[in-house]
C-alpha cells in the first residue's frame, strides 16, 4: 500500500490508502530531542542567572520564600526560570498546534479526511509538534520534581502521560490529527496561565500597567480555557472516540498497526483521564473567578 502524502489530491478509494509500515520516528528525530532537551535547560539556566544574580531583581511573594529568608535574600530563581522555560516551550507548541488547526489547516487537509486517516495518517506538523511536546514534558516531569510549588501528584502525572502519548504517537505514527489539537491548540491557553502564575510568584504592584496587562491575561485564559480545553476537547474526543472504537472493533487498527492496539486503547484511557482532569481544574478557575 502507498502512502498519501500530504499535497496529493485524493478521492474515491484512494482515500483509504494510508501505509501501514512505519520506520520509526523517534529514533529519527532523537537528534532533534537531546536538542530540545539541551535548548530547554539553557534557557533555565539564563532565567536563573538573571534572577539570582539580582540583574532582573523581581520580588516574590513572602509565602513562596523559604523560613528564614528575608525578602532581600530571597530570589527564587529556580521558580522564575521554570516558568520562563516552561512559557517558551507552552507558546512554541500553542503556535504550532494553532496554526496547523486554524490557519494552513493541515492538521485536516494533509490527510484523507477518514477513519484512516485521521488516526494512521501522516502530518508532519505533528511530528513536529510531537517532538516539541515529548522534549517539553520529559524535561518537565524531572525538573518539577526539583520546584516544590509543581511537585505534586496531578501535575507529575500530568506531564508523564502527555511525554507517554507523545512519544507514542511520535514513534508509531499515530493519531496525528488528534495529536495536533491535544499538544498544540489546547495549549493556547497555557500562554495566559502562564503569565498569570508568574505574576502570582512575583506580584506586580497594584495600578501598575502590568497588572492590568495581567488582568486582561486572566479574562483571556478563562475564555480560552474554556473554548479548546473543555468544549473544543469534547467535542475532538467524541470524534477520537468514535474512530478509536471503531477501528479496534472492525480490526482496522490491527490491519494498519499490527501488535500495535495497545496504542490506540492507550491514547483513548489518557485522552479520558486528560479530560477529567481539566474538567476538575475548571471547577477550580470558577471557585477563583467568583472571589
């Protein structure tokens, strides 16, 4: 069988036609990763420089300072730089997964626009993107081990299953389509939450323009939030539910990925659990913007 490529027009049967053979695209692309990995850690690392060295000087919050620091001796550094390395990577994959959804829309076009193709299909977006977000969520998982504010359970569960599906998906060539809105678009509003925490770590003065600026992110996030990581998450979910079931019921999934279900019965349990957990944190955003 042949594979469709993204730029050749297909219709009638040829539709159908998606390769079932698949070289592996981690060990292509493991290059691109340690460079990820290595990019990610350099940026901590000049966010912490200028933190602790007192060239940025910003302030913390006294109730993320230490016992016995005074607010002199307190920088945090290792909170600044996790979040500026974390916003850098958040926007990086925000902008990929957005513009591939809404703009060239290649997340739809580059494939046949079937079962098939929206779960065994080809979008080079998404490798991409794929790559950003396993670097993104490895590196993740072990540095918020090392920040007390992001060492907890939801969050290091989290990023393990987003580093599992991504590298899943990566690998076996799989679910490209879905990938694309679950790593890229529904980070959109992680670009707003990310400069609220920041702000919530080091408090801007009040009547300043940041703060407003600061505000405005805050009504930003809860309309995003709510736009692609509730509604826009079901709505896909209902989508990869459908043709998850369906091509593990009729054997398609066996057919196109032999040995490989698994996968798929994997991408289906995180996508679930993902979508609790955000249902859970929206509960959360409505407690805070009810104060």
């Amino acid at each position: 069988m042949c594979r469709v490529t993204p730029n050749r027009p297909v219709d009638g049967e040829s539709k159908n036609l998606i390769s079932p053979v698949v070289p592996s695209r981690f060990k292509k692309r493991k290059g691109t990763i340690i460079g990820a990995l290595l990019s990610q850690t350099v940026l901590f690392g000049i966010a912490y420089y200028a933190q602790h060295s007192g060239l940025l000087n910003l302030k913390p919050a006294d109730e993320y300072c230490p016992n016995g620091q005074t607010s002199s001796s307190c920088t945090r550094a290792d909170l600044f730089a996790f979040q500026i390395s974390c916003g850098a990577f958040l926007t990086y994959t925000a902008y990929i997964g957005m513009t591939s959804w809404h703009i060239t829309k290649s997340a739809h076009k580059a494939i046949p626009s079937t079962l098939e193709g929206r779960l065994f299909g080809h979008i080079p977006d998404a490798e991409q993107l794929m790559v950003i977000v396993f670097s993104f969520q490895f590196w993740d998982l072990i540095v918020s081990m090392m920040i007390p504010e992001h060492n907890a359970f939801l969050f290091l569960a989290h990023h393990f299953m987003a580093a599992l599906i991504a590298y899943f998906s990566l690998e076996y060539q799989y679910v490209h389509h879905y990938a694309i809105y679950a790593g890229g678009v529904s980070e959109f509003s992680s670009i707003f939450l990310f400069l609220i925490d920041l702000a919530k770590y080091f408090p801007p003065k009040d009547d300043t323009p940041f703060a407003t600026f600061i505000f405005v992110c805050q009504v930003f996030f809860f309309i995003s939030f709510f736009s692609y990581r509730i509604i826009g998450w079901l709505k896909v979910s209902i989508s990869l539910w459908s043709d998850g079931l369906s091509a593990l019921k009729n054997g398609t999934a066996e057919q196109y990925r032999p040995g490989k279900s698994y996968v798929l019965v994997t991408f289906l349990l995180v996508n679930a659990l993902l979508g609790s957990l955000q249902v859970l944190w929206s509960f959360e955003i409505l407690k805070a913007a009810a104060k």
